[in-house]
C-alpha cells in the first residue's frame, strides 16, 4: 500500500466517523509523530497516518487498524466538544509553556515551585484526556461504533503513557519536598 493511500484510507475512516457522530472538523494530514490529536486553536483533527499504524501495532491485544481509528476519532471528537474547557486552560498552558522554556530541564527538576507547575500541567492533561474518553464513550454508546471492550481497552492504553508520565514527575516531586533543607549558619 502506497503512502498516499494509506493516507486516503485513514482520512475516509476519520471522515466517516464524524458523518456518523454528526461532528465535522477539518481534518489535516500531518507528519507530527502524534497518532492523532485535536488541535482546538484551529480547530481541526491532525493525524499522521505512519504514527497511527505504529500506535496500534504497539497494542498487545491485535485490533484491526480500523477499529483503532475509530476509537481515537471518537477520543479526539470528544476533546471537540470540551473546547471551551480546553480554550479556558489557554492562559496558564502559555504560562507554564514559557517557564518551560525559560528554564533548563535540570533546573525545573530541582525548584519545588517550577516542577508543581509541571505538575499541574500533567493534571491538567490527565483531566482534559479523562473527559474526553467520557465524551466519546456517550457518542459510542449512542452509536455503537465500537465494541465496547475494545474500546476501553484502546482508552486504557491511551491514558497509560499520561499516566505513567505523571506518576515519574509526581515522585520527583515527593523526593524533592521531602529533602531537607540545610540551614545556613
């Protein structure tokens, strides 16, 4: 299969999906390295159809790629109708986007205040994710698209890698307010 009808294949199962749900967005092929993602700025739904081949080959539970596709345009419609929520955030995710810059890894991970920030910016992520998965479990549950076992074992594998990141910042974070702190004399 070429390239360009890989990509084809994958938009007409994106495109589908928003028909049946009633949801239209643009959608745009893109080669981010990100299976799929909502971009509520622009509003639209980025995928790159190599990374979302990838993605559902790292499942150990072998679904079709269709059903995969499926699953995270359901996720992905669902972050569309939380934008407000996602709009709101928009002035802290700068703020903490530029305390990310401003400041080398290293140094983030050594100032209790900068990584709290980091932390509540995995909060955050986790919390958009989660209603996310909640909205796109209504729209499945009305529509039957997926099985719903598939389903969730897709949002179980989805939500791990947010998961997992904030569970290794949060200890981080534990190691550094539990140091003690030398006074000077």
């Amino acid at each position: 299969m070429t390239t360009l009808h890989k990509e084809k294949e994958l938009y007409d199962v994106i495109n589908s999906v928003m028909q049946t749900v009633g949801i239209t967005v643009a959608i745009k092929q893109d080669h981010s390295g990100i299976n799929m993602s909502y971009n509520f700025i622009g509003d639209y739904i980025g995928f790159d159809a190599n990374r979302l081949i990838e993605a559902r080959n790292e499942l150990m539970l072998q679904l079709p790629l269709e059903v995969y596709v499926k699953t995270i345009t359901l996720h992905e419609l669902g972050h569309a109708i939380d934008r407000e929520a996602l709009q709101a955030s928009l002035p802290r995710t700068i703020e903490i986007f530029k305390m990310k810059k401003q400041h080398a890894k290293k140094e983030i991970y050594r100032n209790e205040r900068l990584l709290s920030m980091i932390i509540e910016e995995h909060e955050m992520n986790i919390q958009f994710e989660e209603t996310a998965w909640d909205n796109a479990r209504t729209l499945n549950n009305a529509l039957q698209l997926i099985d719903k076992n598939d389903f969730d074992y897709i949002k179980q594998h989805s939500l791990a890698t947010y998961n997992h990141l904030y569970e290794q910042d949060l200890l981080a974070y534990h190691n550094l307010v539990s140091q003690p702190v030398l006074q000077l004399a």
